[in-house]
C-alpha cells in the first residue's frame, strides 16, 4: 500500500516537472504562414527576417512596426512551381493597414533578380504609417490566387 502512494506522489512530481517549461513559454507565439515567429496579441513585429514557400497572389506577409523611415523589402534566392520560364518575376505591394479608414497602397514593384539566385530589391520612400506589410500580387504574370504557379523565397527581409 505505501509503494502505491510513493508511486502516486512521484508520479505528481514528475507531471508537475513537465508542465513547468510550459508556463515559461511565451503565451502567444506562433509560426505565421511563412515561417516567421510573430508574438501574439496584436503586437507588430519591428521587422520580417523569414521565407516564402509555395505562396500565390494575395499572400500576406505579417504587420511590421518599421518607423517613419523608407521601408526596404529583399527578396533572395527565388524559385516558382513553373521554375525554367524565361522570364520569372513576382510583383510585390506594399500596403499600410489603417484600423479606421482604408488601408492605403502603395506602387507595385516588380522582383526578377532573385531569380538568378540574387537578391531583388524594393524600396518604397515618402510613406507614412507604422503597420505595413506587403502582399504578393503577381507570380509569372498570374494574379489568380486560386491556380497558377506559386512562389518560393529562401529569405525574405523587410525593415
């Protein structure tokens, strides 16, 4: 009988022992749709360090909260499903997402050197605005999210 109740609280402690690293945890992180961490509860991150894989037309990247400064976006090392067209390219938009009027757009860019296995660069000056993020408009000439090729990026950068 008392093995049983030594057995029952040891038990206890090692379940207690187990749970403990998941309290430490933090409470809302998650992986966002393309590979980033992102903290939750409403927070925008300072900047994107991740990557793209197998997106279409109408992906979006998380919010980030970059400052008044112009807004850099680095596309490197980028691949489509249709990979060998002679002309890859991807058209990415950079949007200011506004919490009580209309998210304001800014000009499309279009990416065609990280096809090469470089790095493609988009710089967007004279916006203003902390909750930016940028959306992916066209891959190969396709706008429709539902077929065509997808997009894959080996690391995506905005600051």
């Amino acid at each position: 009988m008392r093995s049983s109740i030594n057995i029952s609280k040891v038990a206890a402690v090692v379940a207690c022992a187990a749970v403990l690293p998941l309290a430490a945890a933090p409470a809302a992180s998650a992986e966002d749709a393309y590979g980033s961490k992102a903290q939750g509860g409403g927070v925008s991150i300072q900047a994107i360090d991740s990557y793209l894989s197998g997106v279409r037309p109408g992906f979006q990247s998380s919010k980030t909260d970059i400052g008044s400064a112009p807004t850099i976006i680095d596309f490197f090392d980028c691949r489509t499903s249709d990979h060998g067209l002679v002309n890859e390219s991807t058209k990415v938009q950079l949007i200011n997402y506004n919490y009580t009027t209309p998210n304001e757009y800014w000009e499309e860019k279009t990416f065609t050197a990280c096809f090469d296995g470089g790095q493609s660069h988009g710089e967007w000056t004279g916006r203003k605005g902390d909750d930016l993020f940028f959306q992916i408009k066209a891959v190969n000439g396709t706008t429709s999210s539902g077929s065509g090729p997808t997009l894959s990026a080996s690391r995506v950068h905005m600051w």
